[in-house]
C-alpha cells in the first residue's frame, strides 16, 4: 500500500510543473468583440463596419499591445476568403483597453475567424445582423482599414475537399483506359 501511495506522490509531483503552467493567466485576455458603424448610423449593405475588441490584463504589468490583428475565415459557418482586419490600441484604462479597425462586410451575416493580440490568439465571432447603432469608439480616418475584397464562389473541392477530387479524378483516368482497352480488344476481333 505504501509503494502505491509513493507511485501516486510521485506521478502527482511530476505532472505539476506541466499543469502549473496551463494555469497560467493570458498576458492579455479577450473580453468580447462588438460592432460598430463608423457614422454611428444603422448599417447598410457596401457600408463598413468598426470591429471592436475589448482585452483586459491578465497579468500584473503586462503591457498591452500596440496592435492586434482579426482574420476574418467563415460567413454564416460556410469558408470564405482569409480576410485580415487590422487593428489599433484606441483606448486604455486600468488594467483594460479597446482595439478597433475597419472591416468591409459582404453582406449581413455571422462572421468568425481568428483574433491575434501579441503572442495570443483566440477565437472571434460577431453578427452583423445583431448591429446597433452607437456613438463610435474612434475616427474612421484614424483607424487601420481591412481587405475589401469579395467572398469567393464556394468550388467543388472546397466543399469535399482534395482527397475525394484526387480519387474522382483517378477514377475517371482508370475508366477512360478501361473503355480504350475494351475498344482495342473488340477492333483486334473484328479484324
């Protein structure tokens, strides 16, 4: 019984350091991310949008950083374009601070994507539909703009993925030989 006791101690001692450091806080934290109209006016389609993030400390003395970076990878959970939306340190107070950019949405809908904050990355999500109008957090002209470009039609391989396109294709190849050597073998019986 002893030795079973000491096994556990043991085991227990060993896997501290590697659970002390999944504890660990995040320097800098994700709060939420909101939306925004740069006009503060409802938002229309073609119109931009203010992505905002709000972060908190979380810990002592960390420094928040000066910019932060949203890739924008799903529309109403369907893949889209990577579209990258840069952001800025607008704001700082305590142990929080907001970060905002531009993004040019393609139509009412859900995004979600990737967050970056210095070292961290966390994943992001927010709804165009669920817009309100508010008092904006900065100028438009002082903040960083994201890619404005179109979503992309969804193909075929996008949908299913190479593997199963790779096996369509080498079926197709192995059908067409099978079909040419048929025909050979009927024209040499023929002749």
């Amino acid at each position: 019984m002893r030795r079973l006791a000491l096994a556990f101690l043991l085991t227990m001692l060993a896997v501290v350091p590697f659970g002390g450091t999944a504890l660990a806080k995040c320097p800098t934290c994700l709060d939420g991310v909101s939306l925004q109209t740069p006009d503060g006016q409802p938002w229309s389609t073609g119109k931009p949008v203010t992505l905002v993030v709000s972060a908190r400390r979380g810990a002592p003395g960390t420094e928040f950083p000066t910019t932060g970076l949203a890739v924008v990878m799903r529309t109403d959970g369907d893949r889209t374009k990577c579209l990258d939306v840069p952001l800025r340190l607008v704001k700082t107070g305590g142990d929080s601070a907001l970060y905002a950019g531009v993004f040019y949405p393609f139509r009412a809908a859900a995004y979600d994507g990737k967050l970056s904050l210095g070292d961290q990355t966390f994943d992001i999500s927010f709804d165009v539909n669920k817009l309100v109008a508010t008092t904006p957090v900065a100028s438009a002209q002082d903040l960083p703009v994201g890619s404005t470009e179109e979503a992309y039609g969804l193909t075929l391989s996008d949908a299913i993925g190479i593997a199963p396109m790779v096996g369509l294709a080498a079926l197709a190849w192995i059908a067409i030989a099978w079909f040419a050597n048929r025909r050979t073998l009927r024209l040499g019986f023929a002749s």
